[in-house]
C-alpha cells in the first residue's frame, strides 16, 4: 500500500486538547450530540457567546455563537459538525471582533468522544490565544497545518493524474465529475489561504 507524504509528519501530531499547553487557553467548551446544545465556560462565553453571563448554561447553537460575526459562527459550527459526522477533530482558526484593536486569533481545537457503536456521545475543545500559545504550541500547530496542507495538494495531484487518464479514456462523464473534484479541492486550497489572513471588522 502506498504511503502518504505526510503520514510521517501526522503522526508527530499529538491530541491538542491534551497536548495544549494552559498558558495560552482563553476559553473551553463542551458539545452534547443529542441536544446540539453547548456549555461555555466563562472565557469561551464572552468570546463565542457575547456574553459571559451565559456561562455553564446549555446554549443553542445559535446563543453560544452569538458573539462571533455570523462567517465565523457558521464555520465553527460546521466544523463540529462535521468532526462529528466524519470521526475528526476540530480544528480551525477563529477571528473574534475587539472593541479595542484588531481581530483577535483564537485557535480552536476539539475532539468528540464516542460510543463502542462509534456514534458521537459529547464533544470538547479549548480556546487558545494565537499571540500567547508558547513555543510547544506554536510546533504542534506549524506541524498540523503542514501535514493538512500536504494532505490538501496531494489529493490535487492525484485528481489531475486521473483527469489526464480519465482524458485518454474519452468518458465525458467521468471527467465531468473528476472536474468537480478538482474544483473543491482548488476551493479548499484557497480557504486555507484565506484562514490565514486576519478579518477585517
């Protein structure tokens, strides 16, 4: 079986829940499956939710993110979503508005715990501050950003190897739909690069 380029590389990767160190955590969260509810600790609440108050209250999706602009909501709560469906952790960076400066970077790391039957019984994660995380931190991240991102041009290259067979075998439909592959892969490139340039506000 062939191995990938960066499963070496992955597996340097450790749990960021465990692994994080406490110094740059500004917040934590908990997610129950059944209820789609979430419960916020004091810092996550004023961040995620607006209001800090709200803290170790089951939230609705919708209240817990009320503090973050409606992009930034969307994609956390797709992200769990899909961590879930899919057998992921979490993982992805949130821009959070300051009234008294730039966006701030929240890196946002998760994991969902499951059932012998494999299906998702409750989810977890840390905020971490992107300008306070330490040194570990800092390695653990570069590590997975490089291993997605090697992920993410590897299945590029595979796709347009199998446009240029698919081209000599002359099946239109097997090159339409490898086309729109070719086209996902090319928008998740691109969102990556976007993710990691600060949101104006």
């Amino acid at each position: 079986m062939k191995h990938r380029r960066n499963d070496a590389r992955r597996s340097d990767i450790p749990g960021f829940v465990e692994t994080l160190p406490p110094s740059g955590v500004v917040g934590s969260w908990e997610w129950d499956p059944a209820t789609g509810c979430f419960i916020l600790d004091e810092g996550a609440a004023e961040l995620m939710a607006g209001d800090v108050r709200l803290a170790g209250r089951p939230l609705r999706s919708e209240r817990a993110t009320a503090g973050l602009d409606a992009p930034e909501a969307r994609r956390f709560l797709g992200e769990v979503r899909q961590a879930a469906e899919q057998e992921e952790d979490v993982a992805l960076d949130l821009w959070v508005a300051s009234p008294t400066g730039p966006a701030r970077r929240l890196l946002c790391r998760g994991r969902i715990h499951r059932d012998a039957r494999h299906q998702p019984v409750c989810g977890e994660g840390t905020l971490i501050d992107a300008d306070d995380a330490g040194a570990e931190a800092r390695t653990l991240l570069e590590l997975e950003r490089a291993a997605a991102s090697e992920a993410i041009d590897e299945a590029a290259e595979l796709l347009i190897a199998a446009r240029q067979a698919i081209d000599a075998s002359g099946s239109r439909r097997l090159r339409q739909l490898v086309d729109v592959l070719l086209l996902e892969v090319a928008r998740e490139i691109a969102s990556r690069s976007v993710e990691t340039q600060p949101h104006s506000h």
